[in-house]
C-alpha cells in the first residue's frame, strides 16, 4: 500500500518514522498484535501475513498515517484480534467392506 493514497501531507519521513517508532518499538508492536510482518521501501508498506489478520494490519496502519495515537492504534488491534480457526473434527468416515464383497 502507498502513503500517498491515505495523507494529504507531504512530509513522508515524518510518516515512515511514525509507522517504525523510536528504535523500531512501534514497528515491532504491531508485529505482535496483528501476526504480520511489515516491510517499508520508499513510501511503499508491505504486508506479509495469513488473510485473516492483513486486515487489521491494514487498518492500523492507515490509522498510523493518517494521524492517531499509537495508543489509540494498540487498543484498537486488542479489540479486533483475530481468533485462530479451530478444527471441529469434521472429517469423511471411513467406508468398511461389506461381507458380501470380499
């Protein structure tokens, strides 16, 4: 995703520098709460994740750019935290032979 397409503002050191944090603290937060990798090149945000969780990681980082508190932003991924999927033992049952087909 580009910058451009969610700030009016021209200043995109600013923004980048908000989205990596003091010492990549922010960056890495959101590592954490969304399960998603992200990689910055230019004014480029890539990222990586299963398509469950990129939608939230999506939506905070647009929350980033555009302006709101960090703390708004974690409080925001707490809520919003995709549970993983459980297996409910769904499975095909095996066929048995009949006797009458041996």
């Amino acid at each position: 995703m580009n910058i451009k397409d969610y700030t009016p503002r021209k200043d995109f050191e600013t923004i980048r520098a908000r989205i990596i944090g003091k010492g990549g603290k922010s960056l890495k937060t959101l590592n954490t709460l969304t399960n998603c990798h992200f990689e910055l090149k230019d004014n480029d945000v890539g990222i990586i994740g299963s398509p469950e969780c990129i939608k939230n990681a999506q939506d905070a980082v647009i929350m980033v750019i555009q302006g709101s508190k960090h703390a708004n932003v974690y409080s925001y991924l707490e809520k919003h935290h995709v549970q993983p999927i459980l297996d409910l033992g769904l499975k095909k049952k095996k066929r048995t032979k009949k006797k009458s087909e041996e």
